[in-house]
C-alpha cells in the first residue's frame, strides 16, 4: 500500500472512530433538543437556557454512561493508526 492509499485509508478510518465515538453524545443531545423544543412548546416560554441546559446534561449523561466506551473507541483508532505509520515508515 503506497504512502497516498494510506494517508486515505487514515483519514477514512479518524472520521468512521470519530463519528461512531461522538453518536451517543449526538444522540443524546438531539433528543435533549427535542424534549426542551416539547417542554417551551408546552409551557409557552421561550427561554434559550432550557434548551441549553437540557443539551449539556445531554453531553453529561453520554460522558457519564458512554464515557468509557467513547475512549476506548478513540484509544482503538489511535492504537491502529501508530501500528500502520511504524509499517509504512519502516517499509513492511
């Protein structure tokens, strides 16, 4: 595998880890959105810091319940990427 194929299969590899890493973050916040969109619908009050509270618990609860998995996805990536730049800078 030339040095370009593996730059590409690099860059692919960072943004799958990367999204499969932030889902449940993504997730979680988005229903935070819908349910401060539902309560500000219910009780007729705008307010932007509901919405803003209720998207950082959001990010709260993932980093809390999905933390460890979060990291051990990154870590696994980055594990991956340093074995395939030690075999392509040593030629193997």
């Amino acid at each position: 595998m030339s040095e370009t194929s593996w730059l590409l299969s690099s860059f692919a590899g960072a943004l799958l880890y990367g999204l499969q890493a932030a889902l449940p973050a993504l997730i979680l916040v988005a229903l935070a959105g819908l349910l401060a969109a539902f309560l500000q619908t219910v009780i007729g009050y705008g307010d932007v810091a509901l919405g803003v509270t209720l998207r950082l618990a959001g990010v709260v609860l993932a980093i809390v319940f999905f933390g460890g998995w979060m990291s051990a996805t990154v870590l696994a990536y980055w594990h991956w990427a340093g074995h395939e730049l030690v075999r392509v800078v040593s030629g193997g």
